[in-house]
C-alpha cells in the first residue's frame, strides 16, 4: 500500500508544536491516524447480498492529567485542525480529572520509534475485485451442490489494507502497514424436520494468500460435512461425565471462561473471580496459559501468513509481548492496557486494543492458550470408561464476575470403555472456571495442539483474536442435551 498523503502532515514541525502545547499540562497524549480500504463481499444462496468498498481515514487524540482522560476523534486531517482539537481534548482531561476520586499517573516508558510492514506474499492491491467475487461464488457453488439437503448457505469475505501511525507524549512515533483479511462459512442442512448448521472461518494477518491455504479452499465443503452430519447424531442425556475438548474447544474455555477474567480492567471494577489472587493456585499444576500475540507464531502451524490473533503494537504503542496468565498452576499476572497497569502499578503488557482509530483502547486479549503436556488423544479416549468427545464450538455464555459458564458444542461422540460409539448433536456443558480448572485430568500433546481465529466483542467493538490448545479430560463435567 503506497504511503498516504493524509499522514504526511505529521511532520517534525508539528510533532514540535504538539508537545510545546502539551508541555506541563498533561501529563500524558497519544495519537493514532490511520487511513484503511477495503472490501466486503457476501453471498446467500448463490446469490450476492452485498458487495461494498470502502476508504477511510480517521485519527484519535488522547490527553491524561492525573487520572481522567480526554478523548477527541477527528474525521478530517489538517495541521490547524488537529492543534485546535488537541487543545480541546487538553481541556477534556482536565475537566475530566477534577471529576475523578481515583488519582494515578501514567507510567512512563521509553519512546518506541520504529516502521512495520506485514510481509503480504501477494498484496491485496494486486488481487482485482473480479477475482475476490468469483471466489466467494465458487465456495458458495460448492456448499450448495453437496446435497440436496443442503436448504441454505452464507458465504462472506472481508479485506482491508491499513496504514496506521501511533505517536505518543514520550516520542514515539510507529508507523505500520498492514492486510488482513478474513472468510466465513455458513451451510444450513435440513431433513425430516431437522434442521443442522455447519460454520467455520478463516482469518490472517497478511496477503491474499490467506485465501489459498488448504483451510481456506476447504472452508465451505467442511461447513456443508458438519451439517450434513449432524442429521443422523442423536440428542445425549444428560449427566455427569469425562468430557474431551478438542482444542477449539480448549481456546473457547481459555479465552471465554478464564481470559476475560484475567483482564485488569475487570478486576480493578471487581467484576472478576480472579481479583486479588495473584500468587494462588488456582489450577491444577499441569496448566499453564499464556497470550502471545506477536508476529512469527504463523509458522508453527505451517502457514505462510501472520495469525488473525497478532499484532506488532497495541493501540497505546506497547508492542505485544508473551505474557504468562498462569504457570504451574498459579495465577502469575494479568493483561493490562496502559491505565491498568498504571493504577495496579505493573509494567503495561500490549493488551490496550481497539478495532479502529475512531475507538477508545480497552484490555483485551490477542492469542490466549493452554500449554500442551503429553497426552496422545488415543491415549486419552482409551483411558476414559464414560465420556464424552466433545469438537468444534458453536455459542456459549460466561460471567466472568462469578466463573459461571455454559457452551454447546457442535458435534460429539459418546465413549464407553475407552471406545468411540455413536455421534451426538445439541450437546452442551458448563461449569464454574476455577472448579473446571481443578478437575482437568488429561492434557493433550503437541500434536494435539492447534488454534482458531474470530472476532470478540466487547465495550461495543469487535477485536480479532485468537484462542487455542490441546485436547483436554475434565471429569465429572456437566452435560446436557435436548432429552
């Protein structure tokens, strides 16, 4: 993507200006402009639904001053319009800050000046709009015509190129290029009054090579298999059992049931089970969970794109890092945005995300996943007398302020003695987290290790992540179904 004229009026001259206005009247700023375009094509039924571009470009200031914020969004970029918003939102922070009781600074760190570029292998500039259609049209033409029980099918892509510069009250001034994109697959199957949905996406940080991974172009076949599956499953009983996830399962516990409640913004409106228990055991020792969004972890999965999950910085400028939520067992830290980890007095960890320039910076995740152990899968199914197999997600529920939880899962199979039996729908399961992480009994190997990608929301705003793991046994889990 060519370097944009609308950033270029961030020149030294009036980063001098911003700092000379800011001087001993704020005790901290950040500012983030970005310019994205891109594409959104969705078909239903083999039939287009909607195909739209878009450009955009947009900038944000944020002005601290001892423990309230301002915060001002600009639609249009000129240097005289900037400097008038920035004494603005100077004026915001100030009237905010004689109305806070909680008093805190900002934790200072060193100025990050630095230029990243998503190593596209074939840029989304270079793809023609044409081509980006006929995809979608081909997957739509594939769920379609496996089987005449096939009633409905949703296919939708989505792309953007993004240019984005961050600078801060500390000097830091990043400026990032990237692609992302993102497709999804929906397949509705029908007989005999039933009715079974398949869905699976796939989604990555960088060209239009996303689109040609073996993932991608099976991605509508494998929705339409799972929902033409699901016709002939039956309906369990519920009960108590030995349950396996599969590790998109395994990702959805970790980051529903137990990351949300290991973000500090919650903690500090105790809003969390988690709150004041750093330093406690809280889960068996075998678990250890950490985030990690950062750029280089595609190729452990043999992918020649970045996660959807990653990143280079968050959008306060602290560049993403490993943090370890638990080791061994033991609640180690927490995920902080800039404010968090100021008012806990703890180092930020690039967890202050926002899904566009016009949005203010909250905690949340990037990548979130347990750790693998030893367990083969066969190994664990043949240690189980009476279970469940439990793969792929469907929707669930948490409350991270009490640690309940409830989730169904797409299709499952009954295990009696150690051996796979007939396949189950409408299984679901739930549980309290900290309970559920003291009863894990069994957790996969490396090779049972894996990930998805999709988009979280909260405080209004949708985020890309990404969550995974191994398979893993909890016992005495909670399960019903439709009987």
């Amino acid at each position: 993507m060519a370097e944009n004229d609308e950033l270029n009026i961030f020149t030294d001259d009036l980063l001098n200006q911003l700092h000379d206005k800011a001087k001993n009247k704020v005790d901290y700023w950040d500012i983030r402009a970005g310019v994205s375009n891109g594409n959104t094509i969705e078909f239903s039924d083999e039939k287009s639904k909607e195909i739209t571009s878009y450009l955009l470009t947009g900038c944000s200031i944020r002005t601290f001053i001892d423990g309230g914020w301002g915060f001002n969004v600009l639609k249009k970029l000129s240097k005289k319009h900037l400097l008038d918003e920035f004494v603005k939102t100077i004026k915001m922070a100030k009237f905010s800050s004689s109305l806070c009781k909680f008093k805190y600074p900002i934790k200072e760190r060193n100025a990050l000046t630095q230029n990243f570029k998503v190593n596209s292998k074939r840029n989304l500039e270079d793809v023609d709009l044409s081509e980006k259609i006929e995809m979608v049209k081909e997957h739509e033409s594939i769920a379609s015509n496996y089987s005449k029980l096939i009633k409905n099918t949703r296919t939708i892509y989505l792309d953007s190129q993004v240019d984005l510069l961050f600078l801060d009250t500390f000097g830091s001034k990043v400026k990032q290029e990237l692609e992302i994109l993102r497709l999804f697959s929906s397949v509705y199957a029908q007989n005999k009054g039933i009715i079974q949905n398949g869905t699976n996406s796939v989604g990555g940080v960088g060209g239009f090579e996303v689109m040609n991974t073996e993932k991608a172009l099976s991605l509508s076949k494998k929705s339409s298999e799972q929902a033409i599956n699901l016709l002939n499953a039956k309906s369990p009983i519920g009960g108590s059992f030995s349950v396996i996830l599969d590790s998109k399962l395994t990702g959805v516990f970790i980051h529903e049931a137990l990351g949300h409640a290991c973000e500090a913004d919650l903690v500090l409106n105790k809003e969390s089970i988690l709150t004041e228990k750093i330093g406690e055991k809280i889960a068996i020792e075998d678990v250890s969970v950490v985030d990690d969004p950062r750029f280089g972890q595609g190729e452990k999965f043999n992918l020649p794109y970045e996660l959807f999950g990653s990143y280079f910085i968050d959008e306060e400028g602290t560049p993403a890092q490993k943090t370890i939520i638990i080791k061994n067992g033991i609640l180690q830290s927490f995920i902080h945005s800039l404010e968090t980890a100021s008012r806990m007095n703890v180092a930020p960890n690039g967890h202050g995300r926002a899904n566009s320039n016009s949005s203010k910076p909250q905690v949340r995740m990037g990548f979130t996943y347990l750790e693998p152990k030893d367990w083969d899968l066969e190994e664990m199914i043949a240690d189980t007398k009476n279970g469940i197999l439990c793969e792929d997600f469907q929707y669930g529920y948490t409350d991270p302020t009490t640690g309940n939880f409830q989730f169904k899962c797409r299709i499952s199979t009954n295990i009696e003695n150690g051996e796979k039996k007939e396949n189950l729908r409408d299984v679901s399961f739930g549980g309290m987290t900290l309970d559920v992480l003291n009863k894990i009994s069994a957790i996969g190997n490396e090779n049972t290790f894996n990930y998805s990608d999709g988009i979280c929301g909260k405080g209004g705003q949708g985020i890309r992540v990404c969550d995974g793991g191994p398979y893993i046994r909890i016992d005495n889990l909670t399960v019903g179904g439709l009987n």
